[in-house]
C-alpha cells in the first residue's frame, strides 16, 4: 500500500524529513511490516524554481510553491511541515481540515492556544501525528528509558536536564526574526528547550510543578541593514526547578549562546539504586551506574550503543560503529508509519507535545512573575 | 619565627590539618618568605590513648583530650578546628578568646547566628581566620578565576554549578547524627552546598537573590540498634535558581545520594566570548573554549595543570603529574600562614565563609517557603 | 545522465552500498554537479526470493541470483562488490571485462597477487574503480589530513595508529569460515588492519619498510556441528613498527579479539609543532594540540565536526550534530560518482588499495618470519 | 626505632623523596606496624649554601655538600639517591659498601655493566634497595595488577604501553647533557620507557623477546653558548614489538617529544573475558570492560579509586577525592621501610629493576641491528 507523502519545507528539517522518508523502508523494511510504502509525492517551497530543483535533487515527484495546493491535493496522505515556527499552526490546521496525517516540527506553535487548538483538531478528525522531538528516538535513550522502567536504578529520585547550543553566543551576530516574539514566540525555551522537555518526560513522566527563571543574554543586537541595533525579545537563557508527578524533584538549564556547545542536550537520572548519564553530544554512548558488586569495581559504564539496542541493528550489525543525527529521523519517520498502520507507535503526538509545550509556557510564565511556582 | 600550632580533631580533615601543618614549609616554603614556621605543639582526641597515638603519628609533640586547655595553652598561636560541625562554635568561639588564630572546618556553624557570633568575635579580636574551602585552592580553580578576571571569555553571564557525592545514596545505610537537625544542622547543603557556594563566589562574585527547592530522598534510615526506622530530619539534595550581582544568571544542584559521583563537585561558566569548566573529580583538568581562530579549529581545550599554573610548581615541576585532594590543604594552610605573617591572603576567612553560609541558608529558607525568592 | 547501479550483496556492507546509491544525491546533490544520477536497477542475492524481498525493501528494480548476469547485463554502469572477500576477485574481473565501474569492499582478494591482477585489469580497462575505506571519508578525517598538508601541526615524525574490535573476543564463539585462510584469507589485518593502513597512507605517504609480529589468540574455536573443534589458521591480533618514506617511525596495533573494543580504529600523529589524535569510536570528535599561546593555556582541543568540516554541512547545517557510519559511506559513493564524471576524485581506487594489501601481506610476512624487515 | 635518613639531590625527585620520609609515617604510620621512625639527618646538595637552605626547608637535621661523607656517616642507615643518572653507580656502590640500604632513582645506571654491578653488590652485602618506579605503586595500578591475578579478565593475551611526555618536544630548546650518551645514557627509554617496562612487569610477568625501532626526532639542538648546534645523541622516541614469557604479545610505544602529552603513561591489559586500561594523566581512574551480564548493558566502567583501593584510605577516607603524584612517592617509601623492617615489600629493588634496564637496553640494541629480534 502506498502512503503519498507531501513536505513543506527543504531547510534543515525539511531536507532531513525528505531523507527520512525517501530511507524509512530501505532501512528498517525489516521491522516494518504491514506498514504503508511511503511515496515522495510533492515538495513544497519557494520560489517556484526552488522547490523544482530540491524536489529534483531530493527524488519527489512534483514540486509546488503554494503550501495549500499540497496539503489539498488528493495524491497526499501525509504532510511534513518544517517551515518557521509561525507557519506551523495554519498549516497543521489545514490538513487536518484536509484528513492528512501531519508530521509536524517542534515547537508545535507560537502559542499555547495554537497548540491547544491544533491537539484538538487533530483528536477530533483522528488523523494521526507526529511532532519532531527525533533525540527521544534514539536507541541509547529509548534503552535508558527500558533501563529504568525494570528497575536498573532503582525509585528515581533527580533529573537534570541541560541543552545548550552556541547559535545565539556570538554577540555579534546580526538581529533577525528569531529575535521576535511576534515570529519566533519563545527564544531558546523553544528551539532546544522542547526537546530537553521531551526527554525528562520520557524517562521522568509528567511534571508537577516548577520555578523558574529566565535571562536576555545579548538585548540587543546590530539590524542587518547597518541602521542600528534591535531588540531581542525573547530568552537566550533559562535555569528551571522542577517537582515531577512522582515525587522527584528535578532541573533544568537552557542557553542558545552556550560557546562551544553545538548539541549538548542530556540529563542525569538520578535512582536509589544506580545513575544513567546521556549527553547528545556523544549521542552513542550510555552512561550507566549501578551500586552492585564490589565498591571496588564500581564505576561509570560507558555503553555504545549496538544491536543490542533496536532498532540500531537495522542501520548496522556492528555495535559502536555509530548513528548519526538523520538516523534519529528515520526512526522517527517509521514510528509515524506504524502509526499510520494503526499501531500505537507515533509519539509524541499533538496531545504529548502539548504537553512539552505547556511546560515551556509554564516556565516562562514563572520566570516573568519573579519566580513564582506555577502547577501544571 | 616559630607558630605554636594545635590540632583539634583527628578523622578525615583532621589527619589533613596535621599533615598540612607538617608539610607546609617543607613543599611551599621557596615561596613563603617571612611566614613564620609552624610548630606541631599539640593534638587533642578524645580517649587521650587516642589522642597520645595520633600525636605520635603525626609528629605533635604533645596530646590532649581536652580542647580547652588546648586553645588556652600559651604555647600555642593557631587552632586547627576539625571536630563535628556543632563544635565548632564554641571551640572557634573560645579560641578567639584566647586571641588564637583559627582555621576551621566548613561549615562554620549549625546556625546563621552562631556564625555571624564568629565573624564579629574574630573582627574585634583581630585574629586571622580560614575557613576550610579547600578546593578554592586548587591551581585549576585560580587559573579559571585569573582567566575570568583577565576577560578571557568575555563577560560572564552564566554559572552552573553542581555538587554531588553518593555518601548518603544507600537506601540501607543506618540512621546516624548526619540526619539530625541540632546535631548536623543543614544536610547536603552544609556538607557540599557550602563547597559549591565557595567556588560560585570565587568566579561570579556575590549572589543576590535565588529561589529553591529542597528534598529529602530517603526520609526515614534504620537505626543503628536495630530498634526501628529514624527520620532524616535535613536535606539530601537541592536545586536552586540564581541572579548574581553582576547580573549573571545561574544555577545549583547539590546532591548526597547521588550514585556513582564521588567528588563531583563543578561549575560552567559562560561567558561572551568563551566558557570555562571545572569538575574536582578530574581536578587536574580545565576545560576553556574561546571563540577564536578558524570555527573548523574551535573546541574545548583540556588544559592539565603544571608549573604555570602556580604554586603547583612547589610540588612538582613536570606538568602533568598531578597534585592530590591533601596538596589542596597544604596550599591552603599557606594562605593561612601568610595571612599571619601579615599579608592579605588568609581567604575565605570567617568574614567571606559567612558569606556562604547566608547563601545556603537562603537556599534553605525559599525551599522551605515553596521556592519563594530570597534576597541577599 | 542516468547511471545504471548493480550491486551484489545485501549484508552488512550490501546494504550500506545501497542505501548510499539511494541517497547520494538527495543527500549530496548540492555539490555533485555535473554527476551522473544513480538508478538502483539491479540487486544480487541468494537465495532468489531473498533478492527480491531485499530489491522490493532497497528500492532496487530489480533482483537476480546471478551475479555474472548482472556484471554482464547492459542495463548496469557500475557495480558494488559487497559479498565475502572469497568472492571480490572473480566478481571484480568479471565486472572489468563487461567493462563496469567497480566499487568494491575491503580487502580487495585474498591474495596479493589477486588484488594486482584487479588493479591491472583495471587500470587497462579504463574503469573507475573504488574500494570501501569509508572511513577516510569521515570530515574529521579530512580535516585532520588538511591541518597536516597546511603544517599546522609542523613536520610529522610519528605515527600511531589502533584498530580493535571484539568479534572474536570471545573463546566460545563458534569457528567459522573467518578462520580459515582459504576462505577469509588474513584474519585481523585483512579485516580492519586495512582500514588502519588507509588512515596511515592518508596522514604519512608511503610505508618504507616494517617489523611486525602476530598472534592467534584462540588457537582453535568449537565446531558450529559440535563434533570437536576447528582450526583457527589466520591471526587474530597483530603489532607492527613502519618507518614511513618520509622519513617517520611509526606504529599500529591491531586485534579482533579485543574485549569492549566495538570500533576502535584511531590514531596519533606527532609532529614538530602539535598532535592530531582521532578515534572512530568517536567519529565526530577531533583532537588537536598546538604548541602555541600562553603554556598555562595550552592543550588537546577536543572540535566537534560540523559546517566547518566539509561536506558535514550538506547532511546538517548545525555543528556537533553527529554523521553516523553510514554517512560516511554516502561520501564515498559520491566521490565515486564524481570520478566516473571524469574528476580526479576516486579514491582509494584499486591501484591505492593495491599499496595498502601490500602492507597487510608485508606485515605477515615479516611476522611469519619472526619478525624480520620488509621493505616495500 | 630510628631510622637515620640521608638525601643526596633536592632537584625534583630529591624534594618527593625529602617529603616522602618526611611524611610516611604520619600518613600510613597505621598501617606501618614495626616499622622504624624515619628521622631526616642529612641532605646533601652542592654548593653547601644551597643544601642548607634546603635543609632548613624540608627539615634535615644537617647539610653537606659532600655525598662521600653522607654516604659514610654512622649516624645514616638509609641512602636516597636522587642526582643525575651518571652518579647513581659511584653513590650506591659507596653505600652499599657501607652498608646503608638504598633508595635509588630510575634509572639504575647509564650501563647494563653498572647496574648489575648494584644489584650483585647490593645482594652480596645483604642492604635492602628500591628503585623508584613510583607509579606502580599507585593503588589503581595495584588494583589492576589484583584484578588480573583473581581472573577478572581471564587469561591476559595482549599488552599494549605507552608513555608519552614532551619536555623534549619543542625544536628549538636548547642543548643539555640530556642529549649525550656519556651523561644522559640512553634517551626517551632511561628516563621514561623504563616506567613503562615496570608496568608491563608488573601486569604481565617477564618479557621473553622484542623487536624495535628507535628514533631522534630532533637530531641537533641549539647549543646553550649560541655556538652552533650540537649533536642529539640518543633516542627521542622508540617503538617495540614484544613476547612475553606468558605467550601473550604486546607493544611499546616511548616518546619525550610528543607534543601535549605531560604525564601520559599507561597500558591496555586484554584478556580472554575483559579488558583493563590505565592511564597516567588521569591517575585516580581505572578502565574495565568485562564480558559479563547483558550485552545491552556491557560497557568500559571508569572506577575511581579510593578506601577500596588499599592505601588510599590511609590519605583520604572518602572516594574519589584525588591522590597525587607525591602520594606515590609516599607509598613506595613505605614499601622500602618495611622492607627494611624485614618484609618482603621492598619492591622493585635492584634486582628487580636490573630486568627493568635490560629490556631497555635490549630495545636499544635492537633497534641499532635494524630491529633484529633480542631474546632476554
């Protein structure tokens, strides 16, 4: 069965969902059965010359520069959105109005009430969704996760999480729409803050409470035309304390202008019995202690991930050999796919990345009110 | 010149008292000039067998069980304060008294009054005080500070600091006066915070508010007589949000019961052209990022201390070799030292060490309040 | 320009080989101009039905359990070798004669003399021959090579190069095929010794001569039938001294028996000015040293591959984001395409993978006689 | 009882030896049961200004500028002999023919003849030696030597040193004796290859043949008179290929001009069910991998030493916490000072290192036949 896919978008994101579905089959066909043969069907971007030539390069059938031709044409089943943050809510609006399954990037919207909306448009037509948080589909963190799900550390009792980037460090750096609000929403809380979200709800569960605060690290910056300098509206910064729903109590810290930080996005998990470490950075290795055996012999394991952490094997028989960064992507395409299948495998859906969503509003919420502890 | 020195005290920072006492000139003493020569004159334990055998594995020339006649003894100059934390107030307290100079352990007191009672006694008597943050010492932490000062990364504009050690993670390990409230005073926070605190001070410069929250893991222990299940009246961990006076940004996490980490005791800071960090656990180690030259060529450096980072010279003159936790307390003790012969180098003393001790109370007060924040 | 793609083989390699064909030019197509686009026509395997269901899932049109109709048929341009090392020289000869591109796995043959013939018929052919050493492909090796060429790091005078795994580590491991020479030819150094060789010949030039040694580690291995056990004829681990043409000494140690070791392939290179050290267990990390700044800020600069490091931008516009093996074989592919477009850019081709067969067989033949000295 | 302690030499290793008998007892003093008192009655350094200055700094009860009368005085049972390489014949024969026992730097003598010339001297006349091959004693080296006995990883089958420095490393540092046979003996393998050698001894028993390479990165230097270059004549550098008497093969790779490594001294140990690494510049750290428990969790632990690594709870009760480099030299002091209490402790001494110096001359020599194999 095919399954008739349309992207918007060849930036970033959009080049990595056009790989993700042009290799989901190819790579894991193995452990994909029953699951529709997806068709590079139409990409969308502009100008119209533009989207000819990516679609070309990237193997799509057709190509267009009017998003809502794509998500209204009758070949499309499914639609990659990985345009701008702002852009995401109309067009995750229209093709659930349209029926289409929607593999959507993070953050879902610029808002809480767009996010909120487009959660219960999806849920009311029953289409099903996808939002990009790909480093929660890492088999060195879905192992972490099984990890501590049988009990290998123990009652969990800390999380620290961290994300760090250095795109926004250089103080020199030309303003630009990232810089605000009304384009961007949420600065750093929402580039990389989502995804370090999506992990401690993945290994924590939901999050109870928090504090918060928040810093402007360059306030302004030069306009690119040379006529002076603009405002930057939004956080390079945030540091965060967190109750989670189980008790345990928690951290987080948050900088785009982290110098030489290119994709430090981990956590520390704290248990009664053992710790797990994850560093992105190192995206290949585990961190795992355990109090068992002789003090003597304890220590830090460093694990590379292998086959025995699926689905690395489908990529590669070789344990330590390594995945890289669009691997993620496919993972996350196939979980979709299955999702599509009818399996219960596409997470995190609108609803879960609602909920990512709500802590990062929540965190800014806290942190523009002094610190004041905001429940969730 | 000779400096009648007294030791009170003879467990784990006792035995580093002694030994520093004893070394001091033999490892620093090129770089000491006009420091007076410590004298090791006496040594109290408690049984006085004990005691007796301590001084003679040491090399005092007299031992005592009696802390009293110790500090009124004239014969000596300099106590060492190294008892349980609920001592030393009154041991501090009674020295000064004498007019003794004093190095005590951190943290100060059990409570912010006792310890404001110190500082204003050593004040007015004019004694010189240390306070023993040891890891302050550390050639890596002062080359981080001279790097910082020296605007090697910018401005700094975020700290990130943690503290974790696994002393207290065992779930099994029997109840003991750690636990208790007036007998250990703070938990987590006094034990390590304060180390924390020490070395945010020695990069950042002064806190001016922070909020917080604090947890005890493990809530009851088994007491030692096996009669039932004792509660855990302080602390295991804490996390804390910062804003330094400079404007800075920054956080906290501080943790007993945390797996796996020994002496895991380290900051980031990041500043606007670079980032330095520090963790005591590769306390040989400094990492610096600076953003210059080619980006192909950025990263973080490993920089392993030798001879120009001074006085690890003193030690050893081959870089790299390493100097250990004791050689710490050996600088310190010369700090102390010169501070006596009348230089200005006897930091942290009762002045600055209360300075930590407001902040870790503070920690405790927002956490107790819900994570309000509390002004400096 | 179409060009017609066969490949043979569906393991571990077959399907790196495919999934690269796939993939090039979505993923690369920004640089490859003027290359011609690949069509994945033909797919061999055994048995047929297993061809087919691999051709369905990689995309290929289609399948044959005859690899000398594939070499032959007029629909295939270029063809990958991806089956046991047995195999590489009948298949490659073949594919010669039809007058096919060739893109052939490590080591080339079983013999010397096999791999010559190959480079021979080659090169009187015409054909535009590569060999999988795809991990000089890796940008961070590249890079390394291009510090090197531009005396960043000055004269080189050492080289030490590791290659471990641990795929036969274990002495409970069933004997197979890899133990026999007949089948698998050399064990480790034709394995991954190769794969050292080709970063040595890529960072030094020429090896001049060497002194080696060998070892079989587990002198015979449990019949899969369980009716005793079988011989292991070829080494397991070997250790080599190089002087290099130009001048250097230099080192490489190699092992498929070495316990935790899952993609150990690094190594050092001194020079007069610095040191280049790299590690494929961390694929996306350089190290580099420079003598130059102040002493108290020298040290090894771990960089993270990124944009800086071409062609990483064109899977990823951000830094430290992490390729991942199979990447490295995508870049492969295309300097490939790009040589059968006429470019100066296959390589390593069989006439360099001839020279690098030479060491391995030199090495063994030095070992085989205790250790004497062949010079190449 | 006393024991009357003369140093000759207070350059590095003089003042680690001054602070080693000067501290052993106070820090291992329980754990040293019947062992003498170490008093410091003689330092001899030249002129005798100097050695008084000295003395007064490290606490000698006396100075001299005479090692002949330190070496004959009564008032002296123990010899430590820290100078240059050439001295150390002429002073251990003279104190071994008074009958002192022996602390002799490394390494032994600038001659095979000589050093076994000590060792047949010091045997004969009944003194007990050591040699300080410090590193060995450090309590992660011991715990590895512990673990490869109890079986931990099986049957060891590969040895794989190092030992990198880079004081010489720098082209245009200036002449010195270092760099002539007649003052320095042999280059790289004297100074440091031969604590490589007492690692390889002490994990893997004795060596039963090589094969090597040597080389002189730097063959003239800069005379210090600005006369011209002068002549480097011995090794900078040297590669080794070995057999150990256990079967298991190993290698050897010694540098002193090897940019950025300061301290970089360690080995691999693989067995047939795990693998151990060392390293130097991360001295409180430990490596292990063993093949045991579920291949998703298996992994290198880093294990830090402390209490559970005899001595080192003797310096610091808590894990983790550092020793340092002096440390070791305190711990080596110990083992001479029950060896003098009659143990069998006193280890390397001369005869032991006498195995030491051979295989470095061994190297030696086959690296002068052009890497000839030489049976030891």
């Amino acid at each position: 069965m095919a399954l008739g896919v349309g992207v918007i978008g060849t930036g970033f994101m959009g080049k990595t969902h056009a790989l993700a579905w042009r290799n989901v089959k190819a790579v894991l066909g193995g452990i994909l059965e029953g699951a529709p043969t997806p068709e590079l069907r139409m990409l969308c971007e502009t100008p119209l010359g533009k989207a000819q030539a990516m679609a070309d390069q990237f193997g799509f059938a057709a190509a267009t520069d009017d998003w809502q031709a794509l998500v209204n044409d009758p070949a499309i089943d499914v639609v990659s959105i990985t345009t701008p943050n702002g852009l995401h809510h109309p067009m995750a609006m229209a093709a659930i109005a349209a029926g289409k399954h929607v593999w959507c990037e993070k953050p879902m919207a610029l808002t809480l009430a767009q996010a909120e909306e487009m959660a219960d448009a999806a849920r009311a037509r029953g289409v099903v969704t996808m939002v990009g948080y790909n480093y929660i589909k890492n088999p060195a963190f879905t192992h972490a996760q099984r990890l501590i799900e049988t009990g290998a550390i123990g009652r969990v009792v800390q999380f620290r999480g961290w994300v760090d980037e250095d795109y926004q460090a250089d103080p020199d750096l030309p303003w630009s729409w990232r810089a605000k609000l009304a384009d961007a929403g949420l600065g750093a809380l929402g580039d990389i803050g989502t995804h370090l979200v999506s992990m401690a709800h993945g290994v924590m569960g939901p999050i109870a409470s928090l504090i918060a605060d928040m810093q402007t690290i360059h306030e302004t910056r030069p306009l690119p035309d040379g006529t002076g300098r603009g405002l930057v509206e939004n956080e390079d910064a945030a540091s965060v304390v967190l109750r989670f729903a189980n008790g345990a109590q928690g951290s987080m810290v948050i900088s785009r202008s982290a110098w030489g930080r290119k994709s430090r996005l981990g956590f520390e998990v704290h248990g009664t019995k053992g710790m797990i470490v994850f560093d992105q950075e190192r995206m290949n290795e585990l961190q795992l202690y355990q109090n068992d055996g002789p003090k003597a012999e304890q220590g830090f394991k460093t694990i590379l991930t292998g086959p025995a952490h699926a689905p690395y094997g489908e990529f590669c028989p070789a344990p330590g050999h390594q995945l890289g960064f669009n691997d993620l992507k496919v993972i996350e395409c196939a979980a979709l796919l299955q999702g599509i299948a009818g399996k219960d495998t596409s997470h995190p859906n609108f609803d879960d990345a609602l909920r990512i969503e709500r802590v990062i509003h929540a965190i800014a919420d806290s942190a523009r009110n002094g610190g004041t502890r905001v429940h969730l």
